[in-house]
C-alpha cells in the first residue's frame, strides 16, 4: 500500500466509529473526487476546527459569542434544557418541539475518566439561573451511569433556587443509550412527557 494512503487511511481510522476498511473506502472515494472538492472539504474542515467557538451563554458551538439560539427573541427564556454534548442539542432541535433555551454541560462527571464536576460547565448553569427569568431546568442526561451521577449532582446544585421546577425528560430512552444515537420520535415523546424529579 503506498505511504500517502497509508497515512490517510491512519489519519481517517482515528474518527469514531471508523474502522481501516470503512477509513479505506473514504481515502479511494476521496481519490476519485475532484481535487478542488477536496481542496474544499479541508479548508472547510481546518476553518471548522481553528474558528469554531463556544457560546458564552448555553457553551453551544458558535461562529460568534452568542449563538443563534441565545440571541433568538423568539425563543422561551424561561425553559432551560441541560444537555452533555453539542450533538444532544442538535437532536433536540431537530424534532421542532422544544422551543426553550439550552445548555450545554460539555460531559458528564466521570471519575474513571478524571472528568470531575469542576470540569463540566456547571457553575455556568448556576450563575445564568441566578440571573433570574428562569422557571424550569429540563435534565436531557444520558441515562448511563455516569449520566445518572450527573444528574443527581445536578439536583443537588439546583435545588437550592427557590420555586426552580427541576424535571427529566421521561426515561423512554433505553439505560445506556446515548442521545447523540435515539431517533427524533423517542426524543420528542420523552421531551413531552417529562416528570419533576423528587
């Protein structure tokens, strides 16, 4: 195997969720596209990774300080749902059935993986709570075990605002899947029929 597809197909199997043969079969498709194509596809990828920013807001991936959905005077302000990652976000919106504001913890605490509550965007949460206006905290966590941790974590932080309604979305999502993963019909039925956690 040449060294320059060697190297593109090692570069390709560090993705998640590809292996040599899947990292394989996109070097050969990206041999057969036109080089200005390609020349597009990593321009768009480097532009991505060097001038991508967090929102200083909800911590969501954004082009400026504020995202789109922060500064949407559209949206409830009053609903804040907690997600762990961007890609939990995007599943959310794509079922166009919550139309509150977000925010993004970047992880869940993990001592196995030395990600503790200090690591998480947390205190964040808390300080936009303080500044008022906000009536609900939906918890859209993961229902793994580090999630479950997290979110008895967040409980504990969140139960110490006064008349803040803390609810779930409904655990009609399997133990363990991730939400990145459930299909937008399971996510719009457990964002429905959220309960309030005791």
């Amino acid at each position: 195997m040449s060294m320059l597809l060697q190297e593109v197909v090692g570069e390709l199997s560090k993705l998640p969720g590809i292996g040599r043969r899947t990292a394989l079969r996109l070097a050969m498709h990206l041999l057969r596209m036109e080089c200005d194509s390609v020349d597009d596809m990593t321009t768009a990828i480097a532009r991505f990774r060097h001038d991508i920013k967090h929102c200083t807001c909800c911590n969501n991936l954004s082009d400026t300080e504020l995202c789109p959905i922060c500064t949407d005077a559209e949206r409830d302000r009053s609903t804040i749902c907690v997600v762990e990652q961007v890609a939990d976000l995007l599943s959310i919106e794509n079922t166009h059935q919550y139309r509150g504001l977000y925010h993004v913890l970047g992880g869940v605490i993990s001592p196995m993986q030395g990600i503790a509550p200090s690591d998480l965007k947390i205190d964040l949460l808390c300080d936009r709570i303080e500044q008022g206006g906000v009536k609900e905290v939906i918890l859209a966590i993961s229902t793994s075990v580090e999630g479950e941790t997290t979110l008895f974590y967040l409980m504990s932080r969140l139960r110490r605002f006064e008349g803040l309604r803390i609810t779930s979305i409904a655990r009609g999502i399997g133990f363990g899947d991730e939400l990145e993963y459930v299909d937008e019909l399971t996510i719009t039925h457990a964002m429905l029929n959220r309960r309030e956690i005791e």
